[in-house]
C-alpha cells in the first residue's frame, strides 16, 4: 500500500482543529472510525481498541467519531459512552464524515493501521472475531517489523 498519509483533518473534542498525521508524526497509529450510534463499536470495537492499547503500547491509539446526518457526537454524547465518563484514549470528531470518506470506509467500526512511516499498513471493516483476528495479526507484523 506504501501511499504516505499526508493528512487526517478531524477537530478534538472542544472543536479545535487537529491534523493526526501532525500531531502523531513517527509513531504506528490505530485508529477507530466509529459512531456512537453503531452497537457494535460500543460495544466490541471499543472495548476492543483500548484491550489493544494496553496490550500493545508502542501503538498509539485513537478513537474518530464519523459525524453523519443526525448522528452528530458531542463531547458529552461522546463520553457518555464510558462507564467512567472518561475517554479511554483520545478520540476526535470527523466532521460531515469526511475522514471516514477519505479512506472509503466500508461501515463502522473501521479500523485504520498506519506505520510510523505515514503509510496505511492495513484498513479492516467490523469488530467480529475475524476483523479482531486480521487486526491482531497486522499489528503483531508491523511491530515484528518495527523492532
């Protein structure tokens, strides 16, 4: 795939806008499309993502909440979502779904692997058993291939 990222323009949670290939230069980011109103990535994918942030933590993590028509997020709709009322990991807002678009996101969740090089390692749809198994597979390739 070896086509370098040159941007992901999102807004942060108190509407500040926020590009992440800037603001995680040099570092392997996974990254979540989701939407609040998708059980599956409340449910699964979420959970999933911070079990992976945990187990793999030279892996930076980040959530990306796909606003589409009346299925905007707001920072309180947004943390809401978590028993603690506290983002797991950082999450930011994808305005109009554009994100979501720029990488022809099949649905959501969709999962997004980049290497520390800016390039998409690996771009996988769903939160089911075999997403989880294609996920944990590209990520334990790419930090082989880190080290």
């Amino acid at each position: 795939m070896n086509n370098v990222i040159k941007s992901i323009p999102v807004k942060d949670l108190d509407g500040h806008a926020v590009d992440l290939m800037t603001a995680y230069k040099n570092k392997v980011l996974l990254l979540i499309i989701y939407n609040n109103d998708c059980l599956g990535c409340t449910g699964r994918a979420i959970p999933l993502a911070y079990e992976f942030q945990q187990q793999y933590p030279s892996i930076q993590v980040a959530g990306i909440h796909a606003d589409f028509l009346n299925r905007e997020g707001t920072k309180a709709s947004i943390k809401s979502v978590f028993t603690s009322g506290e983002n797991p990991f950082p999450i930011y807002i994808d305005e109009h779904h554009k994100v979501f678009d720029q990488f022809n996101s099949e649905g959501t969740p969709q999962w997004l692997l980049i290497s520390e090089k800016g390039e998409l390692f690996r771009s996988i749809f769903g939160s089911q058993d075999n997403a989880q198994n294609r996920l944990f597979y590209a990520m334990e390739s790419l930090v082989e291939n880190n080290n």
